[in-house]
C-alpha cells in the first residue's frame, strides 16, 4: 500500500470524494469551484483502488489485501484515541493537567 498522500481516497473510491467536493465545496470555500483535477479523474473513470487507478495504480493488486490493511491501520488508530481520551479523562477527574 503506498505510503505517499491520498491512498485513503483511492481506497474509499474518488467518485464519493469527488460528488461531496461538487457539493460542499461551493458553499465552503472561496471561488465555489470543485477541485478541477479530482473532477476529470473521475470522469476518466480512475476512481481509485476499485477501478485498478486513481492517484496510484492498483492493477495487480489485491483489493482485498489492501482494504484489510487499511482497516486494521484505521482499528489501531481508533483505539489509540479511545486510549488517549480516557487517559486525558482520568487525568482529568483527578486534576492533573498535561
């Protein structure tokens, strides 16, 4: 799995990144305009790890493989925040401050 910027996009698919930007990016950021190159990867049908590309080429890959792996990155995530924030709540029920 590529260690670089947006295999979350690629994993999760660019046409849902792509159809949120073409509506909430109008009403949230300055020039109203969808992010241009985003808009024609999709229309190119490179709509990331389902498609076999997006930012990265994931002909021969096992999707399977990759989305197992990426959930297990976001799991152990999850659970270090959950960790964390009941730490900072105990911390924080007995007045320590960090």
């Amino acid at each position: 799995m590529p260690e670089r910027a947006y295999p979350a996009e690629d994993i999760s698919g660019l046409k849902i990144h792509a159809d949120a930007q073409e509506s909430i990016v109008p009403k949230l950021f300055h020039n109203a305009t969808p992010n241009p190159m985003l808009q024609t990867m999709v229309a190119l049908g490179r709509t990331g790890l389902s498609a076999g590309k997006g930012f990265y080429d994931w002909n021969g890959c096992d999707v399977e493989a990759v989305r197992r792996q990426a959930s297990s990155q976001l799991a152990k995530l999850l659970e270090f925040l959950r960790s964390e924030s009941a730490a900072r709540a105990g911390d924080a029920a007995e007045g320590v401050s960090k």
